[in-house]
C-alpha cells in the first residue's frame, strides 16, 4: 500500500523514559566485532559472523535505516539517517521519534499502524532536509515493517528510507513538458481557428486570463494609423482588439479599456520599445516613474494605480519576422511576480498565437476593404426613371467567408425606361469587388447608348474579353417600359428573375440562358415579356437560391412557392424573401432588387 503522508503535521509532544545506549538491545559495532573474533577464535563463529555482515551492512548501505522500540523510540540508525535527520547517531538513541524529528508526526502514524497490525507499508513523502542549504522540497519512499521475537513479542518497527527526489522532479518536469505542448496546441487551435481578427485577439485573452494573469490586451498596428512598426522608438497609434480581466477585479475598472479602442504610445513607452526591439519586456514592482512611462496618458496612470497592477509583461506578435501587434499581461493584488518561467511561457504561448492573429488581421484588412467597395457600390444606385418603383437589399455572406462581387444597378434612359442590373462576379475578395466595379461601369455606360438587352451583353462580353478582365460575371438585364406595359429581359449565365404580375402566382421568367460575361463568347438572346401595372419584378444573385449538395431547382421552386403578393410595400416582401430563403450561415452573398411598375 502506498500513501502519500505530509512530513510537517504536528504531532503531539510524548514524555518517555530517556534509554542510555548501553540499555538498547543493538550492541555497539565495536562489541559485536570482538565478540565475532573471540568466536572465530573458539570455532564457534559462524552465527557472529553473519550478525557482524549483516551490521556492516546495515551502518554502510546508502539507505537511511532505522529500528525503534514500540514506544518509537530509537534503538539503532545508521549513519545515513542522522545525517539526514541534521543529528548525531547519540543524540538519536532512546529517544522518540516524534520527539528528535518534531516534523515526523505523518511518519509516526504510519509506525504505529504497522505495530498494531503487522502489516507491511511504503509511503512516499516529502520535507526539507534541515541542514540542506537549497532550501527545496525533496521526496522519500520509506518502507516499514513490525519486528517480532521468536515467541511472537512485538519488539518494535524497522524503517528503510531512500531518496526518490530526482525521479519525482524527472516526472514532474516530464507532466509540465506534457501540459506545455496541450496548451499550445490549444493556443493554435483557438486562435488559428477564425479569420475574425478581433476573435483570434479574444481567443488569446481568454487563454491568458485567468490562468496566467489578471488583466490581459492585444493591441495591433493600426492600418489607418501606424502600418507598420518603426525601426526607431517613436509615437505609434495602436488599436486595441481584446481586453479581460480576471473575476475580482474592481468593477469600475473592468475593462480597463474597450476593444476597437486607438491608443497612442508614447516614443518612451515600453511598448514602443518592444514593437521596435522585437523582445519581451518584463516590469516587477516598476516605480513610479517608470509607471508614468508606462501609461500613455494622465487617466491611464490612474487607472494602473487603481487596478493595483505591481507587474507588467510586453510580448511583441510577431508575424513573418515582423511585429503585427503586441500583448499586455498584468497581475495585481496577490498574485505573484513573472518569473523567468513564466515570461518563457509567455513567449511561446504568444508566438504561437501571432501566426494565426497576423493571417486574421491581413484577412479582415482585404475583407473589410472588399466589403467597403462593394458596399460603396451597392449603396445608392441610380434613380429609375419615371413610373418604376425600387428597393434592394445586400446580404453578405458569413463572417468566416470572404466578400463576394455581387452588385446590382438602376439606370434611367430616356422615353421613360429603366434599365435594372442584377449580376455575380466569379470568385471572392479584393480582386472580385475591383471586378465587379468594372462590369458596373461599363454595362452603365453601354445602356446610355440605348441598347437593347441582348446587343448590351454582347458588347459588355466582347469588351470584357478585350480588356482581358480576369473574372468572369454572370448577370441578368431587364429594361422597363411602364409605359408600353412590358420588359425585355436577358441574361448572361444568371438565375431567372421572378415575375410577380397582379392576381397572377409568382414565376420565373423564361429566359434563354446566355454564357456569363468575359468568355467572348457571345450568343445572347433577349425575351418580352408582358408587364402591366402593378407588376412586381424580383432580380437576385445566386446565393439565395443555391445550396450545396442540393439541386437549384429545388431553391427555385421554394421562390416561387413564397407568399409574395405585387401590391404588398417592396421592403417587405424583401424581408419576407430573406426570411423564408437567406441560409442562417452563407458561403455566398445575397443579393435582392426589387422593382414594381406604375
């Protein structure tokens, strides 16, 4: 049976009768050598001999042994236990344990258990060594077992003791090496997860706090301040994308800052100094004039003092061999100070987590950037020409996604027409949106040279394939004469428009299906198609019909199946459409145009 007993429990003081040496039943080494010789001598030997093997054995052997008396009192040691114990073999004999070694107390249990049953047990425990000048925890493993006479006396316990301090620390350094490589598995994970900058930037908070801080931020060069981080320490403009702070502390200052917050810092602030010295930066009960160098502003100073913050680390995020960002980690209170172990770990957690935070921030900064042009385009279309009536909606796809090149357009022409646009760029991104741009323009300037819908595709196409535009597009064309009471509609390898006509049921016009835009391949055909007043004309990108694994007819036909009535007000049939057919989590944007006939 092995336990594990505390080696400093408090034991109460026992009162026994002191036993001089010459009363304990082990002779002294040298008596038992004379006796052993005077045997020898005799011819009678053997029996004195093993005792005096057996003693040598026991006084030389490095494990530290022990014989004590049912009271626990000591009746023989060897030299290695009352080194260790920090007491000469003399001041050990015939005396209690408890009383020579008063951090013994768990030890003593454990003796006076295995005298009252005779069964054998190890333990393992740990202490100090009184004479150790290291003052650090090492560990024993003792084993104990009842000594009985030939006529079944109980005379006592017998106890043999060796270090296992080295193995202990070799498998406790082996159990941290195995948690270090979990937690930054972990830290890859979680940060490496997302392309959401701002989630990467939390997902490294969320690590730090509270296992290893109290407070923690990342803060990121920020693009519309300072891009990128200066070769020498000057002012730089951050942003701050994550702060936590652990439970307890002070509510007014939790956060101590907000996310999307710009800070500036000064050319003296330890930050500057990390972002340009690429290492780590570790401040232990820093003075008050070091604090002030610290906070970037008078409040700021304030705010640290408030939050008792006694020790502050800075980790550079570097990214590529170039620093995207740094971490704030801070500890209050009682918490304890960095150490060098743990300013180790820091680094490497934080060195980690700066691969999957800088790909985030590169893909927010082109995603954000697409998503603003193509919001920029999609904004404030044309105003139709008279008796047409428009509403649009833009969806775009999820978070984890990047935006697409969907746009759309409504162009007045004269005699009272307008042209509607709806159309999808190939493929995602920058690229797409700068594409899609493109397409919008030259489709809009070749609809003020009065073309029919099939001839404006034909030259868009040919164009486009002139110009070498790298993307494809699909789109779909249908210019409105309320007037004359009906459409002409053609499309470019797009979905049907639905057509929503007064007390008639929604359908898809049937439109010859041309090759998308910039294939040069031509071929288009336009289609009439009744359009009286009061008529309701939906135009959509592809993104809201189409699932993957699944047929298009089958999103087609929900369409169709909507409640849409052409009277009912155009915002709300948009959101009726959106609510009924927009998937919760797209990989393609959506977008709606909707225009009814007066």
């Amino acid at each position: 049976m092995t336990k594990r007993t505390p080696p400093f429990e408090d034991s109460p003081q026992m009162t026994h009768p002191r036993l001089s040496a010459g009363a304990a039943p082990f002779l002294q080494s040298e008596t038992v050598r004379a006796l052993s010789e005077a045997a020898r001598a005799a011819g009678t030997g053997q029996a004195l001999d093993e005792l005096w093997t057996a003693r040598r054995f026991l006084d030389g052997t490095p494990a530290a042994v022990a014989v004590l008396d049912t009271d626990l009192r000591y009746l023989y040691l060897n030299d290695t236990l009352a080194e260790f114990n920090g007491l000469p073999v003399e001041d050990h004999l015939g005396r209690p344990m408890p009383e020579v070694i008063p951090g013994s107390g768990s030890s003593a249990e454990v003796a006076r258990e295995v005298i009252r049953t005779g069964r054998p047990q190890t333990v393992v425990f740990d202490g100090r060594v009184p004479v150790d000048p290291v003052d650090a925890p090492r560990w024993w493993l003792g084993a104990f077992h009842r000594l009985d006479g030939e006529d079944g006396q109980v005379l006592g316990v017998a106890a043999v003791v060796m270090e296992v301090t080295e193995g202990i620390r070799q498998r406790e350094s082996l159990r941290r090496a195995q948690e270090r490589l979990e937690l930054l598995e972990e830290t890859a994970t979680r940060v490496g997860s997302t392309l959401d900058a701002a989630e990467a930037c939390r997902a490294l908070t969320d690590l730090l706090v509270p296992r290893f801080a109290d407070y923690a931020a990342v803060d990121v060069l920020d693009p519309e301040g300072t891009r990128k981080a200066p070769a020498t320490p000057v002012p730089v403009r951050l942003r701050r994308m994550a702060v936590a702070a652990a439970p307890g502390t002070p509510e007014p200052l939790t956060p101590m800052t907000r996310s999307g917050e710009v800070i500036f810092h000064q050319a003296s602030s330890s930050m500057t100094q990390v972002l340009t010295g690429h290492k780590p930066m570790v401040l232990n009960r820093p003075d008050d004039d070091t604090v002030r160098l610290l906070a970037p502003t008078r409040q700021r100073l304030e705010r640290y003092r408030a939050l008792e913050l006694h020790s502050v680390a800075y980790l550079p995020l570097m990214a590529g061999g170039e620093p995207v960002g740094a971490v704030i980690v801070g500890r209050r209170a009682d918490s304890p100070e960095f150490t060098e172990e743990d300013v180790e770990l820091l680094e490497l957690l934080t060195g980690r987590a700066a691969t999957g935070i800088g790909h985030a921030l590169r893909y927010t900064h082109e995603h954000e950037t697409a998503l603003e042009m193509q919001r920029a385009f999609l904004a404030t279309p044309h105003t139709p020409g008279p008796g047409v009536e428009i509403a649009s909606r833009y969806l775009p796809a999820g978070r984890g996604a990047e935006v697409g090149g969907d746009w759309f357009d409504a162009v007045a022409l004269p005699c009272g027409r307008t042209l509607l646009v709806v159309g999808d760029v190939m493929g995602h991104g920058v690229r797409a949106a700068a594409a899609m741009s493109e397409y919008r323009s030259l489709l809009r300037a070749l609809a003020l040279q009065g073309l029919d819908p099939d001839r404006l595709l034909t030259e868009a196409d040919r164009t486009a394939h002139v110009l070498d535009l790298d993307r494809v597009a699909t789109c779909v064309l249908a210019l409105l004469d309320p007037v004359a009471g009906h459409a002409v509609l053609a499309t470019a390898g797009h979905v049907p428009p639905l057509l929503v006509r007064p007390d008639a049921v929604p359908e898809l016009a049937d439109l010859p299906v041309g090759p998308p835009l910039g294939t040069g391949s031509g071929g288009y055909e336009s289609r009439h198609c009744p359009l009286p007043p009061g008529s309701l004309l939906l135009a959509y990108t592809d993104g809201l019909v189409e699932r993957r694994g699944e047929d298009i007819d089958r999103g087609l036909a929900a369409l169709t199946a909507l409640p849409i009535a052409s009277g009912h007000p155009l915002p709300d049939i948009l959101t009726t459409v959106l609510d009924q057919l927009a998937p919760a989590s797209s990989e393609d944007d959506v977008t709606l145009l909707a225009a009814r006939t007066h």
